[in-house]
C-alpha cells in the first residue's frame, strides 16, 4: 500500500528469475560460462562511473565486460524442467505470452524495480509472476540509477522464448494486449483515477532499491500531510502521471530520461553530434502517437537497446 504496510501473499511454485537463470548455465558448462555477480559488480559501476555520460564509452565497456563473455541459456531451464515435448512447447508459449502481457500492462502504469528477484517463473508450467509494486507511477525514473527502459526483455529472457526471439509470439501477443488496453482505456483510467485523492499514496517517495532513508524529511511530511484536506486536493504529481498513462494508452512514447539533458550537453560540448540512443523520449516523441504495431515497436526497441541496459543499476543485472 506504500513504504510502511502492504499485503503479502504467498504464490506457490514459483522461483525467481534469477535463480532460474543460474541453474540454466551449469547444463553445458562449456558453452555457456557463469558469470558471479561478486565478480562484475565492482567492475561494472566503475565502467558507469568512469563513462557517466558519454553513452558510446559506456556501451563499448558494457559490450567487453558482459555481453562478450556471457551467453545467454535460460531457454536450457526449460527444456530440462519440461522434458516432454508438448508440455515444453506449453511452458515455453506460457512464458512468452505471460511476458508480453505483463510488458504491455507494467509500461502502462509505470512499473519499476523489476530486477531478477521481483520476477518469479511458475515451475509446473512457465508462466511469469511480477511482484512488489511499492514502484508504480514511473518511480523507477527517481532512482539513484534511473530505470530507463519500458519493462525487462533482457538477452535471457529473450533467449527462453526460442529461435524466433520477441518475433512471433511475444510481439503478438503484446499487440493484443496493447489493443485491449486502447479500447478499455476509459475503464482502466476511472479504477487509475482514485489515486488522485487517495491518503494512502506518497507520490513524493521513490522506490525503495537504492534509496536513502531520509527519516526528518519524512517526518515532516507525515505531519503535513495530516494538514492537507484530501478530499479536496488534487496531487499535481498524480495528475501528471494520469496523463503520461492517457497518452501511453493513445500510443506516445513519454519514457522520459531524468538525466537527459545532461547528455545531451556532454556530446554537445564534446563536438559528436547529437546521441540519438540512450536518451528515452524526447519532445517530438510526446506529440507523435504510433499505431499498435508501432508502439509495440518502439517499446521492444527500447526494451533491448544495449544504450539503455548499460545505464541501468548493477543490481538490476541488466545481462541476465
């Protein structure tokens, strides 16, 4: 419900992806290497460090550091857990369309944290399960490393889908679900709506990967807020995240880079042109709806742009 309660509930048989992906990589040690998270971690913030905002360095470091080194084998998970042929055809389409629809669903409402332990995979039958919501709303956007990309579609949860990739089954699957989300867009944004006067949402806070505790400012605004009249008062922060959904329902792309600006100056000054990738949205993106097709498109697009991945948190384990 927000950062000090919230409901839990048990979900059986599942694991996380994490977990999942680790055990996949052992089947055939000689072509598929494990990579120790202990081993890269240093590495990898140092590399975000040293490049901060020259997107180019940042993606060539990236490149040698993982992608390199480490191959994608989630789908060998699959085929060892659902070793009959129909029952892995089965898990592998449940996979795939429970992604698609999750994908579709989290960009619409801004759904952050999805780092590899908020993901879970239900074993008796592949199908994924998102949890933790406290990062709704585009509050992955505040973090100390911004979540820039539209959900997870990571080189290994590609790779569990088969030969084809997000062709096929995946891209379909989202189109429809992108369609349905379009026609039920008055439905969807009257249950969104109550958020506008709800007590119970703290739109000021982020999410809580990464964060500082802030235990005065916090403080000071429980008190204040005790003060405001919710029945009456109109959080400007909600009403512009209900119009970020409206528009994403309409087809804009408005995933918008916090530090943008900050990029643009570097190769500004550095005399290279303008970055065209990395970046998220810019101000012709928000005043140009796409078609479904295009949508889904551009967010796959994002989704998987080395550009984006190689900004995301370590913990985050963007190569996975």
């Amino acid at each position: 419900l927000n950062e000090e309660c919230g409901i839990l509930e048990w979900v059986n048989h599942t694991e996380c992806l994490r977990q999942l992906i680790t055990l996949s990589q052992p089947y055939w040690n000689d072509l598929f290497s494990t990579l120790n998270y202990k081993d890269i971690f240093q590495p990898f913030v140092q590399l975000q460090t040293k490049c901060d905002s020259d997107i180019d360095s940042l993606v060539e470091g990236y490149q040698e550091l993982v992608l390199n080194k480490y191959r994608p084998a989630f789908h060998r998970w699959f085929i060892e857990q659902f070793q009959d042929p129909t029952e892995w055809i089965e898990s592998r389409n449940n996979f795939t369309r429970s992604a698609a629809v999750w994908s579709g669903v989290g960009h619409v409402v801004g759904l952050g944290d999805r780092h590899t332990e908020n993901i879970l995979i239900d074993t008796t039958n592949g199908e994924c399960v998102h949890v933790d919501f406290d990062c709704l709303f585009d509050k992955g956007l505040t973090l100390a490393r911004p979540e820039i990309v539209p959900f997870r579609l990571t080189n290994n949860m590609v790779d569990a889908m088969g030969p084809a990739g997000v062709e096929g089954t995946y891209r379909c699957t989202l189109e429809v679900t992108m369609s349905l989300l379009r026609e039920n867009r008055e439905t969807l944004m009257s249950v969104i709506e109550p958020f506008l006067r709800d007590p119970t949402v703290a739109w000021g806070r982020s999410g809580r990967a990464q964060r500082s505790v802030e235990v005065g400012s916090a403080i000071t605004s429980s008190k204040l807020s005790h003060q405001i009249n919710f029945s009456d008062h109109e959080n400007k922060e909600a009403s512009e995240m209900l119009k970020k959904i409206s528009d994403r329902l309409a087809g804009v792309y408005n995933l918008v880079h916090p530090h943008r600006e900050k990029i643009v100056n570097f190769y500004r000054k550095k005399g290279g042109g303008a970055v065209a990738k990395g970046v998220g949205s810019t101000i012709e993106d928000t005043h140009l709806p796409l078609s479904v097709q295009g949508q889904v498109q551009r967010l796959i697009d994002e989704a998987t742009l080395d550009e984006n991945l190689a900004q995301l948190y370590v913990g985050w384990q963007p190569w996975l």
